[in-house]
C-alpha cells in the first residue's frame, strides 16, 4: 500500500529537530511521499529546500490568504519568474484562496485570482485554502475560466459544496476532520462523493486528529485518515488505496512516486 501526503507543512519549524524521524515513521507506516505547500514569500526558500532535502517530497509555491497583506504585486511577479524555470520538485501553485474567518475576504480576492490565473497560464495545478468560502472560491475559478486540477485541501463542507467543486476540477483534500465524529456532515460527504474525487492529506502541523494535541499533527497519521476514510467507505481497503494514489499522481503529475 503506498499513501502520499498531498498537503503537509513539513517545512514549519514545529518539525525542526526530528523532520528525519518524523519522515521515518511516516515512510515505515506505508506513505511514500508528500507535498509541502508554501504559504509567504519569506518562507519559498525553506519549503523548497525542505522538499529537495528528501526524496519523495515534492512543493509549491505560494500566497495564502492568510497572509496577503505582508505582500506586493512584486512577489507575484517573482512567484511567475520562479515558476516559469520549472524549478526540480516543484509541482503546484498554493496554497492560495479565500478564508471568511481570518482578515478580510475582498483583500484576498485579487490574490486569489492572480493565482488561478498564473497557474492557467504555467500549467500548474492549484492547492486551495477555503473556508466558510466554497461557494466564493467555486465562483471565482468559474469567472477566471479555470480548466486545470486543483485541490481543495482540507475539506469540511457539504455534499452539494463538493460536487460543485469537483465540477470545477476540484479534487477533495480529505484530512483529520473526518476522524472526529462531531464532524457528520463531512463523514457523510467524503463517503458519497465519487472515489476518484478523494486525495488524503494531513495539512501538519495543524488539523490534528482525533486523539492528537493541537499542533502536533504529523504525516505519520496520514495512515489514521486513511483507515477512517476506509472504515466509513465500502471499497476494500487496497482498492480504495490504489485509487488514492493514482488521484494524487493525477492531480500533480504523473510517475511523482
Ligand atoms: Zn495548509
């Protein structure tokens, strides 16, 4: 069974003096990969150099939500400059998006925007923070004539929300949130949606599991969310695997892993 962690801040300095052994107990529990997504400028160097200091690891590049107002129009040029010599391990655009619950959507928006439309113009596919905002980002890939993949990571939404999404070319990030059982909606969501829409993701440090003390999540329990996802779905688990894999070889290119 092989399990790639489509989206892990496995640059953060919360991993900093066991990043090997967290990798170890990640690669000894069946997941052969992972993808770290970039979130500000200042950090692109160590997310990049993170990725390369391992094999397996991958990355993208970024501006989340999050933290817009730290940037300029000049960090967008030079997320186009970067991207544009295809640097080695690099594999998507993100995480950028939109979040109704931290700062100010509409100063998020033409960030947003200027990353679905750098990623349409480079071939890249795009990572997605969305939340209480599903409705707004679907809008906002349609108006910007998105036509490539992308991931909606860290899903907690309706049904209707997802297959919306998916619609747009949206695969579904399924992470922690399902081992809680207080999360119903989105149990019952990632068990009905089509298998080939699911990617699994940690998003550690943060979305700790059930059981996991917050902030301490880690890519070894990418093996949790997996056997959760398998216990509320009814394909046999190596299917159900093997259909996880080739959707993330999918969504960030082929023969990654
Ligand atoms: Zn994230």
């Amino acid at each position: 069974m092989k399990l790639v962690d489509a989206h892990c801040h496995f640059d953060f300095p919360q991993f900093d003096g066991h990043r090997f052994s967290a990798l170890d107990a990640a690669l000894s529990n069946g997941i052969v990969g992972l993808v770290i997504p970039g979130v500000r400028r200042p950090d692109w160097g160590r997310v990049q150099e993170t990725a390369l200091a391992h094999s397996g690891l991958y990355y993208c590049l970024g501006i989340h939500p999050w933290f817009v107002d730290e940037h300029s129009i000049a960090d967008l040029e030079s997320l186009e400059q970067i991207l544009g010599s295809r640097p080695e391990r690099c594999v998507g655009i993100g995480e950028c998006g939109l979040d109704r619950l931290r700062g100010d959507m509409s100063a998020q928006y033409p960030w947003f925007e200027s990353q679905i439309e750098l990623a349409s113009k480079l071939g890249f596919p795009l990572i997605i923070h969305s939340v209480k905002a599903h409705d707004e980002v679907h809008a906002t890939l349609k108006r910007g004539s998105w036509g490539g993949r992308a991931l909606l990571h860290g899903f907690s939404g309706s049904y209707q929300q997802a297959t919306k999404l998916v619609g747009q070319g949206c695969f579904i990030g399924v992470g922690g949130v399902i081992t809680h059982p207080r999360a119903r909606k989105t149990r019952d969501t990632v068990a009905r949606l089509p298998l080939e829409s699911l990617v699994l993701e940690t998003d550690a440090p943060d979305m700790a599991p059930e059981g996991v003390e917050a902030g301490a999540n880690s890519p070894v329990y990418l093996r949790r969310i997996f056997e959760c996802l398998s216990e509320i779905r009814s394909e046999k688990p190596d299917l159900l695997a093997s259909v996880l894999f080739a959707n993330t070889q999918l969504l960030y290119g082929q023969s990654l892993w």
